[in-house]
C-alpha cells in the first residue's frame, strides 16, 4: 500500500508539473477588442494583483537613460514618451484561489496589438529587434488598436478604448506589477494617462496616488528578497519556476497556476506559449556559456555569438557555482579563524564575510575587458524589448558621427499613416532585415513578447508571496512586501526609486481632475 501510494504521490506531482507547460494569450487587436472588452474587464476588477509589460518603438538616447542625476534620467524617459510609442501592451491577471490548498492563482494573460494615432519615432534597431522576435509590423499597422498620447480628447477617457482600459486599471485599485518598471510606467502615463510631468516628484506623487495599493518592481524584489545572482525577467522567472519544481517534488507548499477554460468563441484568438523547462542539452552545453549574457541577458554579438545564450544552463551553472563558493567561503573562513588564532593583527574583514555578502562573480570585471555601463544598458535595452541588443555591428564608440542612423543620433521617423520622413542625405536605414532561422533559435522570441512578459512578471511576483508566506511564523502574512513597496529598480543605482508623495511635492493638476472624476473628492 505504500508503494502505491508513493507512486500516486511522484504521479500526482508530475502532472502538476505538466499542467503548467504553455500559457493561453489572448491575442487582442481592433477586430476583437470589443468581443474580449468583457473578458478584460472581468479579469481586471477579479484580480488580486495585475501585471504589465510594453514594447516600444525606442527609447532615444541610451546613455542618457543611465544620467547620474535622477532627475535628468527622468527627463531623458520623458523626451522619450512624448517621441515614441506603445506597439503592444502585455496584461497578466492573476486571481488568488483562496478556497485552494496553498497558492494557486487564477491567471488570464492578454496581448494588446495597438497602434498610436499621433506622429512618433521608431527607432530603426527596435524594428529589427522586434522582427527577429516575431512581432508583425503588417499586423500592427492593420489591426492595431487605434490610441492617441497625452491628455484626454472629448469622449475619450471612458468608453471602449485603451484609454478607459488603463482607467478601469486605476479603478481596480489592485497592485501594479512591472519589471525594470520606471520606463513602462512613463510610457503607460503618457500614451493612455495624460501628459508627463515636468518634475519627477510631481510624477511619482501622481503615481502613488494612481496606484494605492502599490507598484512592485520584479526586478527590484528579485534582488533584495531573493538575492538571485541575475535579475534579467527570462533569469528570474525560470530560476522561480525550477525553485517551485523542487518545493512539488519535495511535496512542500508550492505555487500553482491554473488557466480559464476559454469558451469556444475565444478558441481562435488564443495561442500558445510553451514554456516546459527542458532538459539539458549536451550539444548547446559543449558550446559554453557567453558570461555576458549570463550575466546581463544581453550579449554585444547577439545571435551571432558562438556561445551559448540558453538561461536553463546559466542557471544550471550558476547553481554549481553557488555551491562551490559556498564551499570555498567556510574554507576561508576557517582558514582566516585559524590565523587569527595564532596571528589577531592580522584581521582584515574576512572574518565579516559571510555567502550572501559576496557579489556573484559574473558581476565582476576581473580581466577590465567589461563595460558595466555598457552591459546595463544593454540589458535595460533587452527587458524593454525594442533595442538594439542583437545588432553586433554598433558600439557606443561606433553610434556617432560616423554613423548618422544609429540610435544615438538620428532616428527614422514614422508617422501615423506610415509615411516616411527622409534621413540625411546618402543614409539609408536598414532595420528590417531578417536572420537566418537557425539563428533566431538563439533568441527565445514569441509572437506574444508582452503577453507572455506581463505573465512571467506577475509569476515572479506570485512566486516570491508565496516564499515569503512560507517563511513567515504566522498562517497568512502581509501579501505585500514592505521592502519593496513602491519601489522602482534604477539601472545602475544601489538604491531604488520611491514612488510617494512628500510634503515637497504635489500632484499634478491633470491628474487630481482624474482622480476625482475616478473617485470624487476624498
């Protein structure tokens, strides 16, 4: 009897590890999105939390968007706003199942083809980049979701558009979920909110009161609650989803997703995303590992790289590594205790150190050969999915005068209508040119990026509750984690951004007419 039921139980836990091997995304374009309005709506105002994922036709000048200054950050993002766009709009609803064992989540995934109405640059390497990763610019320019940026036209803010989506967002008061959050958050203000403003207080304070129960930072929280050696979202969602592998076969309290059972009218706006985690393949394994991508999710090579980019190995790695050091660090400190005992002068700080102090080494420029500034942008380029991240040909030194369309200096402008303008004089942009299939395999690309995106997003976050949750004495703890409320992850900063409104700083005139209309006088 034991043995069956031991074998009931490895059967059980292998089928709650194959239930979750592809995530249902809605497709939602023009033609559509009246028929799925309802569906939105429903998983929006249901949602424990709710998480959010853009693709955008650039993001202007990089190394601005890494200023020492905050506030000039803030502008550069700004600047950036107001001159390009959403293409596509991830949403990823996740409603806890109280009445289930441990957390299980509800979760409806949706991504929004859109197509902005006002005059906006695109940068020719997001073209590219987009294409390489199946996004269909055919289909956005005939099928996209019609928006206009800034403030509120006559009729505009309720009713069946993008506009009223992001309202009913608001509305629900749910917690806001992002990864690498800040530019997401300037771009959703300002294409489906109002105009930006001026001052970064005057934004944050906005946003704090657009979002009461607060906005998290994937990003963020994988770096202060888990300590995870990277914090690229493809890294952090896989390395939660091996973690919550071993909590089933451990038969511990582990995260379960569950999908709805789409009615037959919804069949063909669905398509699948497969994200089983395979297995080890010898071949790719042979080729070794690129350490910058490992490192950043971003490699200056891109598809050309030799090396391997596959994120199961790197974690793989990382893990043998980890256990190494671990190793290596009681050695040391046994070591350090032993020549303290025959030698106390000789204390430095080793005998402080302990496993979770050391950075990981990836992060190290131990040769000098590695650009941090560089690899940060880079990766910011990579989550925000419309860089110039696969293109080898460019380099901060190259993006200069000798070089007029690159992102750095002159973008190819597309208006609405999807006219041209013309480029300086003998410059032509090439950004649409395809790859082999062969290498696009490198990259892990879909159709659906910002549906699929907001989806790992929201389970990082769901992930991360429920470790919390386990680790905390009492049955049912906070759901939300008070080190990383309102808290923006900022490129290349130690300490995050907060989103809150001091007694320096007011909210904007725009949005307390918003609000109010949302919510009346408080």
């Amino acid at each position: 009897m034991s043995a069956d039921r031991a074998e009931a139980s490895a059967t059980t836990r292998n089928l709650m590890k194959m239930a979750f091997t592809k995530v249902p995304v809605v497709d939602v374009h023009i033609d559509n999105f009246k028929e799925v309005w309802p569906s939105m709506l429903l998983a929006v105002r249901t949602a424990s939390f709710i998480a959010l994922d853009t693709e955008l036709s650039g993001l202007g000048t990089r190394k601005a968007l890494l200023a020492q200054s905050i506030e000039d950050r803030y502008k550069a993002i700004c600047n950036a706003a107001r001159t390009r766009s959403v293409l596509s709009l991830g949403i990823a609803s996740f409603k806890e199942l109280s009445h289930k064992p441990g957390s299980t989540y509800l979760t409806q995934v949706y991504n929004l083809t859109l197509l902005c109405m006002d005059e906006y640059i695109i940068e020719p390497q997001s073209v590219q980049f987009l294409v390489q990763h199946g996004f269909d610019f055919n289909k956005q320019y005939s099928k996209g979701i019609p928006y206009h940026k800034g403030n509120d036209k006559p009729n505009e803010c309720r009713g069946q558009n993008m506009r009223g989506l992001f309202l009913e967002i608001i509305q629900s008061k749910k917690p806001l979920i992002l990864h690498n959050g800040l530019i997401d958050l300037a771009f959703l203000y300002q294409c489906f909110y109002a105009n930006l403003p001026d001052q970064l207080m005057t934004f944050t304070a906005d946003v704090s009161e657009m979002f009461p129960a607060g906005v998290y930072d994937t990003k963020y929280t994988s770096e202060v609650e888990t300590r995870f050696v990277s914090s690229y979202l493809e890294y952090a969602y896989k390395k939660c989803r091996r973690e919550n592998n071993r909590l089933i076969d451990a038969s511990n309290s582990h995260l379960s997703i569950e999908f709805c059972n789409y009615q037959q009218a919804f069949i063909g706006y669905i398509d699948y995303r497969c994200c089983n985690l395979p297995e080890a393949d010898k071949k790719v394994t042979e080729e070794g590992i690129c350490e910058r991508f490992s490192a950043y999710g971003w490699c200056p090579n891109g598809m050309k790289c030799s090396l391997s980019h596959n994120t199961d190995l790197i974690i793989e790695e990382d893990e043998r590594n980890n256990d190494k050091k671990k190793k290596k660090v009681r050695r040391k400190r046994k070591q350090n205790t032993a020549e303290l005992t025959d030698n106390p002068t000789n204390c430095m700080f080793a005998d402080n150190v302990t496993p979770t102090d050391i950075p990981p080494s990836k992060l190290l420029c131990n040769n000098g050969s590695m650009e941090p500034e560089r690899e940060i942008i880079g990766e910011l380029m990579q989550e925000k999915s419309a860089s110039d991240a696969q293109l080898p040909e460019t380099t901060f030194e190259e993006e200069s005068k000798d070089n007029p369309c690159g992102v750095m200096d002159t973008e190819g402008k597309i208006l609405s209508n999807n006219k041209k303008e013309n480029h300086p004089e003998g410059q032509e942009c090439t950004g649409t040119k395809l790859v082999e299939k062969s290498k696009i395999e490198k990259c892990e690309g879909g159709t659906h990026r910002a549906g699929f995106d907001a989806f790992m997003t929201g389970f990082i976050m769901a992930y991360i509750l429920m470790w919390k949750n386990g680790e905390s004495n009492s049955t049912k703890m906070d759901p939300w984690l008070p080190d990383c409320h309102n808290k923006l992850y900022l490129s290349g900063k130690t300490l995050p951004l907060q989103i809150c409104k001091s007694s320096f700083s007011k909210s904007s005139k725009v949005h307390q007419a918003k609000i109010e209309l949302l919510w009346g006088k408080e």
